[in-house]
C-alpha cells in the first residue's frame, strides 16, 4: 500500500516542520501518491505581491510619564489651573497669595533672591535667557545681574501682573525644562505654596510599549514605524526611546505577569492624526525586511511532507513542489518548477 503523506497545515506546525526546508521533486516519482482527506476542500490563486517581516506590538497611547511639581517660597496657594492646561514660558501656572506664579524654562531653578547688580550664576543666565526669548533687550548668554537686566524684569512683572519690584525671590516662578502639561491637581486652594501641587505631563502624546527583552533588537531609536488607532486608522510615527532599564523577570515573574520587559516610546509623527485620543489601547507595527513581487499563497496551502519538504497541491491532485520564503501573516513566499501567477491552488484557508 502505498504510503499516505500527512497534511500539516497549521502555521506553527509548518514552522516546526522547519520554514524553507528544501522542497522535494514529486514530479520525478513515479509511485503517485493517494490524494490526501482535506479537513476542507477550497481552492485558492498564487498571487505575485510584496511581502514585509513585520511584528506588531501592544502598547498605550497618552502623555508618558507623569511627574510631580512642587511649589517653592512661602505663602498659600490661591488658584490652580486646569487639568489639561499647558505651562506656557512666562506666563502664570498658579497663583500664590494672590499673585500669579508664572513659568520660566531653563535648568536651575531660582535659589536666591536676585535683587542687585552682579549677582552671577546659572539661576541668572536662566532668567536673561528667557527675558531675551520673551522679547526684552537682555543679552540671552548673560550670567550676571545688570541694571538694564533687574529693568526690563520689572516690566515683565508688571505686564504679567506680578509686583513690579525688579527683584526676583525663590517661590516667585516656577523654572520648568519646557512646556507641560497639567495632567492633575494634588493640592487645594490654602494649601501652603511649599509642597506638591500638581503633576505634569509632556505636551506631546506617545506611545508607551512594553517590549520582552529578547525582542527589542528590532527596536532602535529614530526608525519609522506605524501605529494603529482602536478604529483601524494608521498613523506614521518614529521610535523616540528603547529604554536601558529590564523590568520583570526572575523573580517578578509571577508579580509582573511575563518575561523581562524594556519600555520603547513612540511618537506620532503628526500630533493632529491622535488629537482626538487622550488615552487608548493601540497596536505597533514594526517593518522589518520586505521582498518584492514574490509569489505567495495562503499558510494552509502548504502540505508538509513526512520526508520533508514542501508541496501545493493542484485541484486534480497532483503535487508541485515549493520553496519556502517569507512567512507574514497569513501569507507565505512560495517558489518552484511549475509555479506561476494565477494558478490554483488547493488550501485549507
């Protein structure tokens, strides 16, 4: 009797049978082979089109990490801002004792009064810095208080409606790296200015992915990739960080619910194309390597042979042995003798 070849056609047992093994000559035998029992019989076209190696990744669309901003100085908080509302460079973010508390952007915050001519240090290059991109007459590489400094920081003061002194004391703004965004409010109105009062967020939505560590190497910081809104849409975006630090794993296993993970942060390319999303589950897709203009057919149309190899099979049952390529999806890369565009194909799917 002869022997009965088994039909394997579910992806991973094609994967396990070993993709692109060498495909076996059934034209030359002469000992035709029963036709095979299909759990299915339907037939399917050998397609020419461009196949990418491309992996999708689950991850959550909003503002990023979340940060806590603390007040400085004395006095009682009298007004608060919105959630949502976005710190502005030299305008006001709360009020204290009445008087507005406005943002400046720079890397040391104020630590001292500055109330007199040649003060010098970082906190007061920071201050010239943002007088001079505020549009007053004040060198921006300044690092010490001059009189043309302490005067057009006086009308700054009176123009957003603080004490016109000239004079600047730690409490009287709050020094920020850039914009943000209030993502909530801690504190309440006559809370004491000293203590935590919001937290603040970037003002760009992202993509927070947690990737298993063993897969990452296909993440690296500038490449493009495309991210799925929850209605299908798809919108360009580029790989903004691949953290250095692993979480989970080991012993967190069974706490963190998986394998060692690296945080990669996405950015949309264009920020109008998420606006109406503050905060969504999304996918990740990530293009690897791409063949062109290959031909393909459906995974259930491979028949894995028991010695090995790969074949399709025609609607009147004979067999045409395959070469395999590139698996995505629901897609694999076929070629062989005998193998053209257009012709049917008997598959499973």
């Amino acid at each position: 009797m002869p022997e009965r070849r088994t039909l394997l056609v579910a992806v991973a047992v094609v994967v396990a049978a070993g993709v692109g093994a060498g495909a076996v000559a059934l034209a030359d035998r002469d000992d035709t082979p029963q036709t095979p029992v299909r759990p299915k019989v339907a037939t399917t076209k050998v397609v020419r089109t461009d196949l990418a190696d491309t992996q999708t990744f689950a991850g959550t669309l909003g503002y990023g990490g979340v940060t806590s901003l603390k007040g400085t100085g004395t006095g009682t908080v009298t007004k608060l801002p919105t959630i949502g509302a976005v710190a502005a460079r030299g305008e006001a973010l709360y009020w204290v004792d009445g008087h507005p508390v406005p943002v400046l952007f720079g890397d040391t915050p104020l630590y001292r009064p500055l109330d007199k001519p040649d003060i010098e240090g970082p906190d007061v290059a920071v201050v010239a810095t943002n007088l001079a991109e505020l549009g007053y007459s004040v060198s921006a590489r300044a690092k010490k208080t001059t009189p043309a400094m302490l005067a057009a920081l006086k009308k700054w003061q009176e123009k957003v409606g603080m004490e016109p002194t000239g004079t600047l004391a730690p409490g009287q703004v709050v020094v920020l790296a850039g914009p943000v965004r209030v993502n909530s409010v801690t504190a309440q109105l006559g809370d004491p200015a000293a203590g935590e009062l919001l937290t603040v967020t970037a003002t760009t939505k992202v993509v927070t992915m947690p990737v298993e560590a063993g897969e990452v190497s296909r993440l690296s910081t500038g490449i493009p990739v495309t991210v799925v809104r929850p209605d299908g849409k798809e919108v360009p975006a580029t790989v903004a960080s691949v953290s250095t630090a692993v979480t989970g794993g080991g012993e967190d296993q069974a706490q963190t619910g998986g394998p060692p993970k690296v945080e990669v942060i996405v950015t949309p390319v264009d920020q109008q194309a998420v606006a109406d999303l503050d905060s969504a589950a999304v996918q990740v897709k990530v293009t690897g390597q791409v063949h062109k203009g290959v031909l393909a057919v459906p995974v259930g149309a491979l028949v894995a042979l028991r010695e090995g190899g790969y074949a399709v099979q025609l609607p009147d049952g004979a067999y045409r042995a395959v070469s395999t390529g590139m698996f995505s999806r629901e897609l694999v890369e076929i070629s062989g003798k005998g193998i053209d565009e257009g012709m049917t194909v008997v598959t499973t799917s």
